[in-house]
C-alpha cells in the first residue's frame, strides 16, 4: 500500500484485536470527543460496545478499509451506523487515511438498559486487543474510559461471541481483576 490513501475505521471494541480481522495497515490511536459505552440493541441478545459524543478521550486502532469496501465491514457492525470522524479528533491519523469513519450504535435498534449481561468471550477478546496495541495500562484506560456497565456471562467454556479469540490464563486473570474492581455480578451461561 505504499503511497496509497484509503479510507479508514477506527475502532474501540473488539476491532481493536487484529486476531478478529484482516484489515492493514492499522495503527493504534487516541480519539477526543468521543467515549465508549455498552449498549443494548434489538438486533442482539446481549450489551455490544458503542461510542458516542462526550467530552473525553478513547484508544483504539485505525485500521484501512482497502478499495473503499466497506460491505463486509458494515455486514459485521450491522448494529451500527458508521460516522465521519474529524481528523483532529484524532492525535494521529496516518498518512495513508484520507479519511477515518467510526461505528455506532443506530438509535433505531437501541434499547434502554437492562438485565440482559455482558458476553465474557467478547470482553476477553476486546481486553485481549488493548492488551496488544497499548499494554496493562491501555487495558486499564479501557475499564476506565467505559460506560454503562452491567453483569458479566461467563461463557468463556462455550464462547457464544462468534469471533472470541483464545486467551491465555494471564490475559483472563486480567479481564477478571478489573471486572472484579468494577464489582459486576457473574452469571455462569
């Protein structure tokens, strides 16, 4: 990809694991004005991160979208609607984004919070990612930086999260120590 400019997405979730996907190049970054938060929707069982406008900061990685396909990517955040991003709000774009999108939870298929609880399989993996790109303290700045949390399911011996990634006992002790900081109640699937 030398010399060429792509579109981009930035995310804060589960694509921030490259492990979940095949996009590159892709580079960690920092967002402003914008938080991220667990969100209920109609179109799953289970709480999914989102982000919205808020005066704070998010990590997550900026990943190209090559020919400007976003088909695929927009089948796996069906959920979501993608959202221009201003390139200040970004303390780095590469230089090959000639623009960066992010994804958002559609307010049609949003619900009001609930009891339904937090995949497990799908926080390890999200953790698994920040662990990756930005170290123990880039985990930390995720439990940090997020909202709206509720009960965990741990469905770490069957994964119902589809692209769950397999994790080491360190990464989970790690999930498990903020979880139990954030003192979330644990539902066994």
């Amino acid at each position: 990809m030398t010399g060429d400019r792509h579109p981009a997405f930035f995310g804060y979730g589960s694509l921030v694991n490259r492990a979940t996907h095949d996009y590159a190049p892709g580079e960690p970054a920092r967002l402003a004005g914008w938080r991220r938060v667990w969100r209920h929707t109609r179109l799953r069982p289970w709480p999914y991160l989102s982000a919205e406008p808020a005066a704070t900061e998010i990590d997550g990685l900026v990943a190209a979208v090559p020919r400007d396909d976003w088909a695929l990517l927009d089948q796996r955040e069906a959920a979501y609607l993608r959202h221009p991003l201003l390139h200040d709000h970004l303390t780095t774009t590469p230089g090959w984004a000639d623009r960066v999108e992010i994804y958002a939870v559609d307010a049609a298929h949003g619900l009001p919070p609930n009891d339904q609880p937090i995949l497990l399989s799908y926080l390890d993996t999200v953790v698994q990612g920040f662990l990756r790109e930005f170290g123990e303290a880039g985990v930390a700045h995720f439990f940090a930086t997020t909202t709206s949390w509720t009960a965990i399911l741990d469905d770490r011996a069957a994964p119902h999260y589809t692209r769950h990634q397999k994790t080491s006992a360190a990464e989970r002790r790690l999930t498990d120590d903020h979880v139990d900081v954030l003192g979330l109640t644990r539902r066994k699937a």
